[in-house]
C-alpha cells in the first residue's frame, strides 16, 4: 500500500509536540508494511549522517515544496498557513497512491495537485485552528501578533469546514474536538489519538523527591502564559519545603521571558538533548496551561514515564482522562498548590494515579489498532 504524507513541517527529528505525533505515525506506517513518500512544506533541512539515515529508513521518496510569503491572500480571505504552502498545488509525481494524509489543514493546497487523483484522503486535525489561534490573540502583548493571529482564526474557521468536506475521513486527535463536530463531519470522523508504544511504557517512578516538572516548548505564548501563572501565583505558596520546580524546554534562542521567572527553588534547563534525568527524578508532573485547543502530547509523554500529573482542564483535554482517577486538577492557584501537595506527600496517590493513566491508554488510545482499521477498510468504503 502506497501512502503520501504531507507534512507542514520537517517530521524529523521528532523534538517537539506536532513533529512527535507525524513521526510517530510514520513510523507505525512501516510497521503495517505501507510504503510511505512525504511531502514537506520548508526548505530543505539539513540533518546529520546518522538522522538522515533514520528518516531516510523509513521514508522512500521525499520531496520539499517550500513555503513563500505573499501578502495577497490577507485581502482573500485565506490563512497564511495555507496561502504560504500554495506550491503545494503544483506537486508532481509519477505514483500511484492509494492514501493521502493531510497533517493539517495548512496542507490542503496539495488537493489542486492532478497528480494525487484517486487517492483517499485522511485529514489529520491536530486540533481547532480557529480555537487555537483564538486563543494566542488572547494571550500575545505583541499588537502585530494580535492582527495576524485573529486573522488566522477567522479564515480559519471557513477554511476548515471546506478541507472536511473534501475529506474521505477525518482523524481526529482529541476525542473533544471529535464530539464537537458538525453532525455531517461527525458521520466520517475518527479519534485517532498520538500513536503510544506500549511496549515502552516505563515503571512507575518510586522517587523520593519533591522535585515537580514541567516539560514543553517556550516560546509560543500559550506555554509561557501558563507557565508565568503558575509561578506567580502557585510556586510562592510552597514555603518551607523541599520542593524544587525544574523547567525544562526549548527557547528557540530566546530565553528572556524564562530568566525573568527567576525565583527561588526554580531550574531551568535551556533545550535539554536528553530529557531521560529529568523524567526519572521527577514526582510530579505539571501542566497548567490556560488556554490553547487539542491534545498535548507532553500529558502522554508523562504518562508513559509513569509520572502523576497536575493539570488545569485545558492541559489535560482530549484524552478521556478523570480527575482523581488518572490525574488531579487544579483549575485555580490553590487547587493546584493543594493537588501537588497531596502527591508530594503520598507516593501510593502518585503510584495509583499513574498506574491507571497507564491503563487507560492501554484500553482507550491503541493507535495501531485503530490506523490498521481504517487502512484495511475496502476502498469503496473509505468514503462516507
């Protein structure tokens, strides 16, 4: 089985959220023995010998359309997301494919290729891009980003309601987003969360520590928003305590808004190559993000490091997860104080808790199992 994936950005390495869930699902791809070419809309990366190899292992054909800037689609009507990927509509190739899968719709230019006739077409939502954008209009200072991010989720909202109609299924990552569909959509739509290995999910950690985690990207102001809100209102309540927070993530160069976070009992870590130490000491793992659309991964990634987590309802949305049996929330400073205060002191709460996260995801977000489903459907049947 010949399968196209069109990816928004270069899958590999897999060092942050999006490119995590793409590259995982490659993978999987392999295993179920489909050849996979991909089509990637930034310049050609440059990769070391050994990750070369590795992509180059699991993908066949690779083929680069690069993004441009024009300022004309801002008087149409149309994201930028998608107006900058246009050459994607004059992708050529000689295959035949029986799958295209659309990492999102910024992709959806490929569409207008006439070289992709034919193939059924699996529309990857990593989450609202409306909502998501939304939602950085609320949190950006900059009065520049405020413009283009309202724009986006304006257009946006038109934008993808016309890729779903053209899609033969929709695959959903966030089981929330899934049930807020339009009831047509819904008719063709399907939870297909991050794909998980189960086979390496990690012990529960047994840590002795008081040392709380927060791992994720920061530099998008949804993350840093969260992020100021924890330390300014929930860090200053931990007193007297062995408590230590680490911070650990990617800065893209810019560390400003993390050193002015500098407080007592805090470590940051500036683009760890390794986050192997880090998850192994850690008790506890926070993500008290307080705006934002879809599933984040980093939930998943704690999961299966057998870590209890503390989250704000929109960190943890779109899994299935229950507060108090795979997680405590803390949607306010102090409910959130006191939600790691009862880990911290609690090992069995925190081996519990971890434990039947593990387990939902064994019951509840089995990838393959699902992804082998929908490519074993016959082809008259992928269309609903």
């Amino acid at each position: 089985m010949k399968i196209l994936v069109v990816s928004p950005d270069h899958p590999y390495p897999p060092n942050h959220g999006g490119r995590v869930d793409i590259w995982n699902r490659i993978l999987l791809l392999s295993e179920l023995n489909c050849i996979v070419d991909i089509v990637i809309t930034t310049p050609k990366t440059t990769l070391t010998t050994d990750e070369e190899s590795e992509f180059r292992r699991q993908v066949r054909n690779v083929t680069f359309c690069e993004r441009k800037k024009k300022l004309l689609p801002f008087l149409l009507g149309i994201p930028y997301q998608v107006s900058s990927r246009a050459s994607l509509k004059k992708f050529e190739s000689p295959e035949t494919y029986d799958y295209i899968i659309l990492e999102s719709e910024a992709t959806s230019e490929i569409l207008k290729s006439p070289t992709i006739k034919g193939a059924k077409k699996l529309l990857r939502v990593h989450n609202n891009e409306s909502t998501y954008y939304k939602s950085l209009f609320k949190t950006t200072n900059s009065k520049i980003k405020k413009l283009y991010y309202l724009y986006e989720s304006v257009t946006y909202r038109r934008h993808s309601e016309r890729t779903k109609l053209l899609a033969d299924k929709i695959l959903h990552i966030s089981n929330d987003e899934l049930l807020a569909e339009t009831i047509t959509n819904r008719n063709k739509s399907i939870f297909l969360p991050p794909y998980i290995n189960f086979h390496e999910l990690k012990e529960i950690k047994k840590s002795t520590s008081h040392k709380v985690v927060y791992v994720g990207n920061l530099f998008t102001a949804n993350n840093l928003n969260g992020l100021q809100w924890f330390v300014d209102f929930v860090h200053p309540m931990f007193k007297n305590s062995d408590y230590e927070l680490i911070i650990a993530g990617n800065t893209r160069g810019n560390p400003t808004p993390i050193t002015n976070m500098n407080q007592p009992n805090i470590t940051f870590i500036d683009s760890p190559k390794d986050l192997r130490d880090i998850y192994e000491e850690a008790s506890v793992f926070i993500i008290p993000l307080l705006e934002g659309a879809g599933v984040k991964l980093r939930a998943i990634n704690a999961i299966s490091e057998g870590i209890a987590i503390v989250a704000t309802s929109t960190g943890i949305e779109g899994l299935g997860l229950e507060n108090q049996t795979h997680y405590l929330l803390g949607d306010t400073p102090e409910a959130f104080y006191k939600s790691i205060t009862d880990l911290l002191n609690s090992e069995d709460k925190r081996t519990k808790l971890a434990k039947n996260a593990q387990q939902h995801m064994i019951n509840n977000l089995d990838s393959r199992k699902i992804l082998s489903i929908i490519l074993q459907q016959p082809k008259h049947e992928c269309s609903c």
